[in-house]
C-alpha cells in the first residue's frame, strides 16, 4: 500500500473522527504545515491534536486518528533529524499498519530512510509475522468492549484476573467467606487498599487493571484460557506492556526447564519412568519411551520462544534492575507460553504485586 496521501488509510472510518470538534481543523492544520516545510509547527500541532482526542467520548475517533498521528510524528522527528525519537513514532505507526509504503516522490529522503529504519528494528525483534506489532503501541490503541462488567463477588472471584495482585493471606481470607455480602465488602477494600490516589473519586490502579485485563483477553487467550489467567496475561498484568518484545525459534538450552534440548517430555515425567515398579521389562520400556530415539522434537517450527524487555523506565522504581526478561516457552507436549521461572522474575513480579498495596 502507498503512503502518497494518508488519508487514503482511513478512508470510511474517517468520517466519524472527522465529525468531533476541532479534530479535523488540527488534522488539516498538521498536514499542511508538514507539507510547507514547517516540521516543528506540525509536531506543536500533533501534540495539540494528540491531546484533544483523549477526551471522553472520542475514545473510537482517537483509534481510527492514531496511525495518522504516529505516522506524521515521525516524519515530522525525521525531517527535523531526530532520528531516535523518528524511530519510536515510526515502530508505533508499524504495530497499527505494518504493510504500507512511503512514496519517496512525495516523502523527503530521511523520512523515507527513517521509515525503513524503524521496519529493519521491527523484524530485526520479531521474526514471527503473527506477532510482529509492537505490544506497547498496541495497548496505546486499545479500546476496552463497551459496557464491559466488572468482576463480580462470586465465590471463585478469586481464581480470575485479581489473583494476580491477591497476597497468600488475602486469598485465604476471601476464600473462607461465605456470603456474598462479605465478599464484597472484601473486594471494596481489596481495591480502596490499592487506590494510589485516595483523594480522588477514581481508583486510578482498578482502571488501568481493567484496562490490562480487557486486554490481555483479547491478545493473550490460549484455546479455551482466558488471556488474563496466562502467564503472559499475568507479566502484563503487573508490569503493563514491556519496552520490546521478539520470538525466535527455540533452541537447545533456551528452555530452562529442558537445558539439554527439546525433550517431548517433561523432566517430572522423565525422572516417573526411571522409579523402580512393575517388572524390569516396563521399566526399560519405559525409560526407552520416554529418553529413547524420536524423544527429540525434529520439527522446531512450532516450538519457539518469546522475550519481553522490560527496561528500567519501565519497571516500578524500587525494582533496581537494569533490564528484567521474561521469557515464554512453547513446545510441543510442553505448554504454550510457559514462563521461566527464574529467580530475579519471581522476586520482580512479587515485589511489584507488594508495591501495589499501599502502606
């Protein structure tokens, strides 16, 4: 698709954007100063714009405007030769319309090599093509179902999305209710606990976990599994979306509970079928079954791992790593997504379950 007029892009649902107030004078406002030369007026301008369709009320319009408005970002960054800040505006215009084309006859040159830049970056992290939009752009597009309900008080409210955030006591404590009544009155203050701004009417924190969950279930769900109730819905959960993420096909020693390569089976089975029992003849059957030849996965294709970064900037504050990767596993007669549980992530992601309790 050519990028020669980027309205084209959004052709009928356009209209409604276009119907808001002030939204499409700016729009206007920001492709002509680009197109005159005035690439500092046009980011003035797209920051305006980029403000107003925040507003409530414009939650559809600002999904339809976003590809438009990273787009413009970037080549007005480019032009100007902020090529780092080019870069993200143009990875976030990618995640929403990875196929499109600059036409180099309209385009100056470094918007043109910013561009293709930010596309090398992105398939540079993401060598599978399902998976190749930015997770943190497209949560910035996110727009939560309409009249979505809220977790209600039911006895297994526990095991949903909040188990996430519930401590060891907390848990126990709900369980042991009996009446709806007390349930939720424990859910109430469960949240009014978290409520990072007691000030206000808002539960700011019980917005963004809604927000979070809306969305893990709908990128996240594994065959009849929530999105939210995965392990990548849990990292989300907790930390938001990562600074970068990329799969690649897994190799041997990339899946730390299988360090020596691609076993069919699990380690717990491995080490059942070596126990004594039976007859010494299904011993050895056994053991053959499960270490024996064709135990080896030979088709890597459908075995791969996937890598979320999470930068400092990214983490919450009193996490003092650097960088923390979480890393998901599938394999074949393994799981899907599967964490590795290392250390310094189980300490990461309790601690972060700990700081969303205020003191």
């Amino acid at each position: 698709m050519a990028l020669s007029a980027l309205p084209r892009l959004l052709p009928a649902a356009l209209a409604t954007f276009l119907a808001a107030t002030s939204l499409p004078d700016l729009f206007q406002q920001a492709k002509q100063e680009f197109k005159l030369g005035s690439y500092a007026s046009a980011l003035k301008t797209l920051d305006r714009l980029d403000e107003e369709s925040v507003k409530p009320g414009l939650e559809r319009d600002r999904q339809t405007l976003l590809p438009a408005l990273y787009f413009y970002r970037g080549a007005s960054l480019a032009a100007l030769g902020r090529s780092r800040e080019a870069g993200e505006a143009f990875e976030a215009f990618l995640a929403l319309k990875p196929d499109v084309q600059a036409d180099p006859a309209v385009y100056p040159r470094p918007v043109i090599d910013a561009l293709e830049a930010a596309r090398r970056a992105v398939a540079n992290r993401q060598t599978q093509p399902a998976e190749s939009g930015l997770i943190a752009a497209a949560y910035r597009a996110f727009v939560p179902p309409a009249g979505q309900p809220e977790e209600s008080a039911r006895e297994d409210w526990s095991d949903g999305p909040a188990r996430w955030l519930l401590t060891a006591q907390e848990k126990r404590v709900y369980e042991s209710l009996t009446d709806a009544v007390s349930r939720s009155e424990f859910i109430a203050n469960f949240w009014k606990s978290r409520d990072p701004k007691a000030e206000t009417p808002e539960n700011e924190m019980r917005q963004e976990f809604d927000r979070r969950v809306a969305f893990a279930d709908a990128r996240f769900a594994q065959d009849e599994t929530r999105g939210s109730l995965t392990d990548r819905g849990m990292v989300f959960i907790l930390l938001g979306p990562p600074s970068y993420s990329g799969r690649k096909l897994l190799q041997t020693g990339d899946d730390a509970a299988d360090a020596s390569g691609l076993s069919r089976y699990t380690p717990a089975e491995i080490r059942a079928s070596q126990q004594a029992g039976s007859s010494n003849t299904a011993r050895v059957e056994r053991i053959e079954r499960t270490t024996g030849p064709g135990t080896k996965l030979l088709d890597a294709t459908n075995n791969w791992m996937e890598s979320w970064h999470y930068l400092h900037a990214n983490l919450p504050r009193e996490i003092l790593n650097q960088e923390l990767v979480f890393n998901f596993v599938t394999k074949q007669g393994y799981g899907k997504n599967v964490l590795q549980r290392e250390s310094d992530i189980l300490t990461a992601l309790e601690r972060t379950k700990v700081l969303a309790k205020r003191p």
